[in-house]
C-alpha cells in the first residue's frame, strides 16, 4: 500500500532540493544507510547490493559500539557519541557530494541529528521504521509515548524478524552487540532541532506494516505530529524492513532518488 502525504509540498520540496544542491543532478544518487539499536551496517547488505547493482553509491555505516566499530558501549557517554561516526563522514564529504540519509529504528535519532548539523550535506532524509522527531516533535513528547530500555537485545531478536527468513534471524543471533538507550538530560539536549535547520530539509517516512517493535500506531502518530513530504507503508514487513521486505525498500528509495534525478533535470 502506498500513500502520501501532501503530494504539491512533497513536489516543491523535492524541486527546493535540487536548486539547493544541484550537484546530485548529474549523477546517480548517494545513499547513506544508518542501522537502529545493537545492530550494525550489516543489516542492510541485501538492500546495498540491489542499490548499488541499479548504479547508486552506497554507504553502511558503523555507529560507535555498533558493528565492526571497536569502541565498547562503556566508551559512551551521550548519544552524539554514539553518532559520532555519522557526524565525522558527513563532515568529510566533499562539498558536491550530498546524500541520501536513510535511518532505520533508532537510527531516526541519528538521521534527525545529522539534519541538525549538517543540512548542507543532505539531499532528503528517509526514517524506515524509526523513530523521527522534529521542531514540534522533540524527544520530550516522544517519549510521553514511547520509551526505550537498555537489555539484552537477543530477548526481542524473534519479534525484530518475525516475517525475516531464519537465516538472516541466525546471523543476527550471531552479530547483534549491546545496546545503550542514552536517557540522559545530556543525550536529549542532543537531539533537539530546529526548524531552521532540521526543517529545512525534504524527507520520507516508510511505515513498517506489521512492526512489533515499533508499533505501527505510534508510527502513524509520529507521521500526523511531525509530517514528512512523503510516506510509504510496507506492507507486511517486521521491523527489520531491510530483511523482510528489502526489495520493496528499495523500490521506495529508487522513487526518491529518480525523482531528484529529474526534477534536477527541469
């Protein structure tokens, strides 16, 4: 199923975009792909084969304490250290290089920090399944809704990949690592933004259709208190979108980059 929201601000967003950062216009999209809690860049190796196999440039990012990264979850302190290795990339970026940030569950922290500080650097931003704030959302409001804990992340493992076939729920058994929720005042400080900045920027959300982790309730709550230019639902997919459902991931993430692609080429 598919719906948007908004259909003339999504088009005057996506056009905004290109006379912004008109360097995507002339070549194929750049997206950036940040992992949610425990998990790592791994999980999205289905989706980055079939981007990169369309022609697109693709990065899978390791947050800190997350993946191959060396640091333990001990080493952090508050959530911009756990970011960090967002932050140094997107800092680093060549000034024609803007991408397409994608975050996954609790990488939506990270996706909405990133705008924050570097809306220069990005093109849209997509939340897939994730936790998405705003100038009128902040963390605060959030969690009078939702809360997060820190556990054992092989206690929700069967829930994430519920509709994930059991080779992929195998290798998360096998590469999941500690998580750390950063409920700290310090840690959400960090992730207030503006709509100066934040705001400033076009972006999708894409509903997971029967997500046991993030409910799709609380989805759709963030959708209608912070709406995005554009929505997708994926029907039918666990909350690890990228294994249950990752063609139809990528089928959403293809839209948006063609259509950068030729609004650029107005």
């Amino acid at each position: 199923m598919a719906t948007k929201v908004s259909p003339p601000s999504a088009q005057l967003f996506l056009l905004l975009s290109l006379i912004l950062w008109p360097s995507i216009s002339a070549k194929s999209g750049h997206f950036v792909l940040v992992h949610g809690a425990c998990h790592g860049a791994w999980c999205w190796y289905k989706l980055v084969s079939l981007l990169q196999d369309a022609g697109h440039k693709v990065t899978a990012l390791d947050l800190a304490a997350s993946g191959i990264d060396t640091k333990q979850v001990s080493d952090l302190h508050t959530i911009d250290d756990y970011h960090e290795p967002l932050y140094s990339y997107l800092k680093a970026l060549s000034p024609d290089d803007k991408v397409i940030l994608v975050g996954h569950s609790m990488g939506g922290f990270a996706v909405s920090s990133a705008m924050e500080r570097f809306p220069e650097k990005i093109a849209f931003a997509v939340f897939v399944a994730a936790q998405m704030l705003g100038p009128e959302l902040s963390i605060y409001k959030l969690l009078e809704h939702y809360s997060t804990t820190d556990g054992n992340p092989l206690d929700h493992l069967k829930t994430l990949y519920q509709h994930s076939p059991r080779q992929d729920l195998a290798l998360a058994s096998l590469l999941v690592r500690e998580g750390k929720a950063f409920n700290d005042d310090e840690s959400r400080r960090q992730l207030l933004v503006t709509k100066e900045k934040f705001g400033s920027i076009a972006r999708a959300y894409f509903v997971a259709g029967d997500d046991k982790i993030i409910p799709v309730d609380l989805q759709r709550w963030m959708v209608q208190n912070n709406p995005p230019d554009l929505v997708r639902v994926i029907d039918g997919a666990d909350h690890m979108v990228m294994i249950s459902m990752p063609e139809q991931l990528y089928n959403y993430l293809l839209e948006i980059a063609v259509q950068l692609k030729n609004y650029a080429s107005i």
